[in-house]
C-alpha cells in the first residue's frame, strides 16, 4: 500500500556536462515516515462499542526519522481528497490522527474504501509519502441468536453467533447481567464450530431474580485480516432464581466443639461459621438443638457475618450458642446436635451440615487467698486433676472490667498448685476484688475460666516501712590511693511510695560527721561510696557508719544505717628482686590474711610485655623475669595486677594495681 516518493536533489550525486559532482560529505539521510499502528475496519454500527453506541473513527500514528513538515489527507477510493486532517504541521518525532469519517462541510461520508496519505518533507527537500487503509462499513452488525427479548432464564441459557461478510468470530464469551462490564452470568471461551457458529450454554442462577440483559463478546477478524473485538446487541431478559441454597461449614470451622465453663453457670459460646451460596438473599438462617433423645433443646437465628471477598454470593453466618436452653437456663453437661436451615428471597430452602457440641461442666479449679500484711495477700489456685490446667492469672481489676495485665501466677511443684504474694500497696485502703483466670489447653484452642470473685482488704497505712540492711558491708582498695566503689542497696518494703533522705556518713573517731555521700529521694533504697571524705581523698581504712531515713507517703519513718568497712589493706609487696643484661625479676608478696588468687604484670602506658606471674608453691609469692633486651634504652615502668578475695563485698574477687616499679634498659 505504501507508495513512495523521494525528491532528495540535497544529497543524490549531480551530473554536470558529464561529471558527477559528489553530494556534501556528512549529509543527514532524507526523512523517513513509518506507521506505528495497525488499519482495520471501522464499524458505525456499534459492533464494536461495549455501549452499542453507534459511529466511527479511525486513529493512524507514525513516526519520522527526523523532523518534518507533514500533511495527511483523506482520500475516497478514485483519489480524491475527502478531507485534510493536517497541514504543514512540524512533526520531530511521533504522531497520530483520528478521523471520524466526515469530509470537509462536517458531513457523514458513505461507506467504502477509504485511504489516508501522510507525506512528509524534511528541510532538505526529501519527500517521503506512505499510505494507510481507513476502510469504513456502515451496515454490518452481529445479532445474539437463541435469545428472544423478555425471555426468562432460571438455571441455565444457551445463545449463539454467527459469521457475517467481512466479520469472522474466531472466539467468544456469551453474558447476563446489567452491562458487559457489570455481568452476573458469563461463559468460558468458546471457538467456532460448523458454519462458523459459535454456541454456548451457560449457568445464570446466580444471576438470582433479575431483570438483566443478554449480549456476546466476541474476537472477530474483518475483512482485510485485522484482529478486533466486538460486541452484540443487548437484548433484555428476566432471570428468576430457582436454586436453592448451597450450605457448607467456613474453611475455619469443625464439624464438632467443646464448650467449656467460662465462669460458673455460664458455657463458652460457639464458634461455628457456615459458608451459605445463594444468588438472592438469605431470608432466613436458624439453629436447632437437641439432646441425645431428640429432644429440642434450644432454636435460635444464625448471626449473619458479611460476604466472603472473593464471591459476594457467599455468605457467611455464625452459630452462637452458649449452652442455654430457650428460658435462659443452663443446660446439662452433655452432646448435643445443632441443624441449620437457610432459606433465601425467592422460598427455596437448604440445610447445613450437623454440628456436634459436647458441653463440659468441669470447674478446673478453685482460689483461695491469704492475708500476708495490711497490703499483701497470696493467692493460690489448685487446678483441678485431668482438667488440662497450663497457666493461671489473677485479676483485681473492677468486676466485669477488663484486666489489661492480669498477674501470672508461676506453678508451685513441691504442692501441685499456682501460687503467688499480691502487693498491692499502690492501691488506696479499701475492698478490692479478686478472680482467677485459669487457662486449659494451648493455643489457638486454649479456653480460660473465671472464678467468683473474692475479697482481699487492703488496710490504711500506719506501719513505718519495712527495712533490711545491704548484704554488702565492705569496700577494697582498687589502687594504693583509691577504693573500689561499693553498691549498699537496702531492701525497703511499705503499702505506699517511700522516699530516703540523704545518707550521711559518720566515723566513731568523729573525723567524720553527716558527709553526704549521697543524694536521698523518691525511690531511692541504695547509694553507692567510694571511701572519700568531705575533702575527695580517700579515708583511712575502719568502720563508717551511713545513715539514711525511709518515710512513706503518709509520714510513717524508719531510720536505716550500714556499718560500711574501709578495708585499706595493700593484698600484696611489689618488688624488683634481680636483674642482670636488661632482664629484670619481679615479685609479689601476698600480704599475710589476704587471699590472692592470681597475680599478673604490665607495662604502664604500652600493652607490651603483660604476662601472668608464677606462684612459688613453697613461698606463696608470684614471680617473672622481663626480659627487655632489643628495646631501646630509657627507663620502664612496670606495675603488677592482684587479684583477691574481697569478703563483704558486693563480688566475691576484687584487683588491685601496685604502684609501678621504674627499670632502666641500658644499651
């Protein structure tokens, strides 16, 4: 179809009087125009508008190699020109058009063989001009067969197509429902059998009562091999729903449920969920319990609970039965049979699977407190033999209040039972209750039962707080000039909030008197020391007694001290014991009534040349030998780590650095 014509005198070879004269070196090719779309057919009669809506337009797109001026016109089937859709536009790159299939006044051109020619002329004058078919049918439409306007359907339909000239259906799809994108009703894909036709009968019950349209979707080739879709006529038809409805258990339910107690006089309620399939609405969905005799024991609806996503004809309903028969009252432990009945909008009705629930009356154990003080109680559950008991908590939150961190109570092996003190010392004077949560099973089947409530008493506060001194009583000397800092924490136990005053520090010889060694506050039950006095050095070594007050919220006070030892004793005698050609010994000497577990040596400033020192079974003293050699000549300084038994302290072993030994290394 593509006509070409190429004037291109800028960059062809010119003969002059029989010379060829070369074109200028480095001309750019002439322009090249290429389509980027497909021609097919255009129908006016809607057969291929989903909306039926009649008309026609054409779209052409191209592309030319290098900017261009561009005029695309109409053009019937002697040649003439129809109507020019553009003229002289510069175009760089990509381009399209649409036409309509009206010429020049506006007015509806006839139906035949129409072709647009694009020609494009670059700035040197080359030409390039290609042409499209834009061919137009004005009558050809593809009616649905087997489908007569106002025909009612129930269970299933059957409709066909069938070729035209120039319409070839090579695949199709046939549909009930509101519009081709609103369907409630659609066939697979079916191909073309004798003739041509292509049939289908398809399922329209979940089109429920409906009144509805019928059409086809189709794939078609057109008569110059272009492959489109296209569209019937819909015809108007009424659906009637004749299906009753399809009830089966959800994917997350059983066919069978123990109820367990939940409290005293009150089962669980059920968690079985139908899966119920209808194309109308379910009018009616309930329940029927009976006992083992066939005797009713219970009816009741079926709570509907939405449509599943991915089918909105599915609907869900959920059986909650908790136990108790049509009067309120508790039925007895036993195995009971639940039938479900769903009917739906047009009368039709169907039954769910049966449902087993076996009722389980088992108290799994009972709570008993005991008063400890005015604020403490402990509360003890003893679970019940074979109940399957795994965890146990207690509430005192307000009855029927939810408990958002009920306390656990850990399992007691030497009594078989779950036991744990309460404080409730941050709760006013006053009643409180208590229950306990007992829990049988794991998760996700675990069940949890609530005792009856109990009392526990919390008493007004006008003890003074309860006070235990600091385990820890002593201090050891980290460095000759320094102590390790010690840790004293008292134990401090009162029915509301304590704060300390500060703690002071006194010594018998009254060289000291009220040093504060620390800050008291909110709180506060411990202060931690580093041996110094009012000046920051270190006191000598003895006795220092702390003191602090603890007084609660309500002004009850209790003075609390610690006797803290100063223990100022050196663990060891360092010393340089020989040395000969740059090698020195080293020796430490355990100081008598100090325990020393290890000794070692370093290189103050440097990590050369720390080791550990050899203990001496005979003496008891810790020795090495440094040899310096090859270092280069100045002085070392060498100090020895000691490790110790530190009793009364917070950590049994404590280390203490000596004062460093200078060595000379000579050359």
């Amino acid at each position: 179809m593509g006509r070409w014509v190429r004037i291109a005198t800028t960059v062809l070879a010119l003969t002059i009087a029989g010379a060829v004269v070369p074109a200028a070196e480095g001309a750019e090719p002439p322009v090249e125009l290429r389509f980027t779309s497909q021609p097919k057919v255009a129908f006016s009669q809607g057969l291929t508008s989903a909306s039926g809506t009649p008309g026609a337009s054409a779209v052409a797109a191209w592309r030319v190699s290098r900017p261009a001026q561009v005029t695309a016109a109409a053009l019937d089937s002697t040649g003439r020109v129809v109507r020019t859709l553009v003229e002289d536009l510069l175009v760089t790159d990509l381009h399209q058009v649409t036409w309509t299939f009206t010429d020049a006044a506006g007015k509806d051109v006839p139906e035949g063989d129409y072709t647009l020619r694009v020609e494009a002329v670059d700035s040197d004058g080359a030409r390039d001009v290609e042409d499209y078919a834009m061919p137009l049918d004005r009558h050809t439409v593809i009616p649905l067969q087997g489908v007569v306007s106002g025909a009612t359907y129930s269970a299933s339909a059957t409709m066909s197509i069938g070729p035209k000239t120039g319409v070839t259906p090579t695949s199709a799809r046939f549909m009930v429902g509101d519009a081709y994108d609103d369907r409630c009703a659609t066939s697979d894909p079916k191909a073309p059998g004798w003739g041509g036709r292509i049939q289908a009968t398809f399922n329209v019950s979940d089109c429920g009562n409906a009144n509805a349209f019928a059409g086809a979707m189709f794939d078609f080739t057109d008569r110059i091999g272009a492959k489109q879709q296209g569209y019937t006529a819909l015809v108007p038809v009424r659906v009637v729903d004749r299906v009753a409805p399809t009830a089966k258990l959800d994917s997350s339910s059983t066919a069978s449920q123990t109820l367990h107690l939940k409290r005293l006089g009150s089962y669980e309620t059920t968690t079985t969920r139908f899966a119920v399939r209808d194309a109308s609405a379910i009018t009616s969905a309930g329940y029927e319990v009976r006992n083992g005799f066939g005797v009713l024991v219970a009816t009741g609806p079926l709570a509907e609970a939405g449509a599943l996503e991915a089918d909105p004809l599915t609907r869900l309903f959920d059986l909650r039965w908790n136990g108790t028969r049509n009067d309120g009252t508790l039925a007895p432990a036993a195995r009971y049979r639940v039938t479900t009945r769903f009917t739906d909008a047009a009368g039709y009705r169907a039954t769910g699977p049966v449902v087993i629930v076996d009722l389980d009356a088992t108290v799994p154990g009972t709570l008993a407190v005991r008063r400890v003080d005015g604020y403490r109680w402990e509360a003890v559950v003893t679970p019940k033999a074979g109940a399957g008991v795994t965890q146990v908590a207690v509430s005192t939150a307000a009855p029927d209040a939810e408990d958002p961190e009920p306390q656990a109570l850990p399992y007691d092996g030497a009594t078989g039972t779950y036991r744990a003190v309460l404080d409730l010392s941050d709760r006013p004077a006053g009643t409180y209750p208590i229950r306990a949560l007992i829990t049988r099973g794991t998760p996700p089947a675990a069940t949890t039962f609530t005792t009856d409530d109990l009392e526990v008493v919390v008493e007004p506060d006008t003890a003074a707080p309860v006070v235990s001194p600091p385990v820890n009583t002593r201090i050891y000397l980290g460095f000759t000039q320094f102590y390790v800092p010690g840790t004293f924490a008292f134990s401090v136990s009162d029915q509301s909030a304590v704060r300390a005053s500060d703690f002071l520090v006194t010594n018998a010889a009254g060289t000291v008197v009220d040093h504060k060694v620390a800050d008291g506050g909110e709180g506060r039950t411990e202060f931690t020391w580093d041996g110094t006095g009012p000046d920051g050095a270190r006191l000598p070594g003895g006795d220092y007694v702390v003191r602090t007050t603890f007084t609660d919220a309500l002004g009850n006070a209790t003075p609390a001290s610690v006797t803290v030892r100063l223990d100022d004793t050196v663990p060891g005698t360092f010393a340089l014991v020989a040395s000969a050609e740059n090698k020195f010994t080293f020796e430490l000497t355990p100081t008598p009534g100090v325990t020393v577990r290890g000794a070692g040596i370093a290189l103050v400033g440097s990590t050369c040349c720390s080791a550990a020192m050899a203990r001496d079974a005979a003496t008891g003293r810790y020795r090495i030998t440094v040899d310096l050699s090859g270092r280069p000549a100045g002085s070392y300084r060498f100090a020895s780590l000691v490790m110790r038994d530190t009793p009364g302290a917070a950590d049994p072993y404590g280390f203490f650095w000596t004062d460093p030994i200078t060595v000379t290394v000579s050359d």
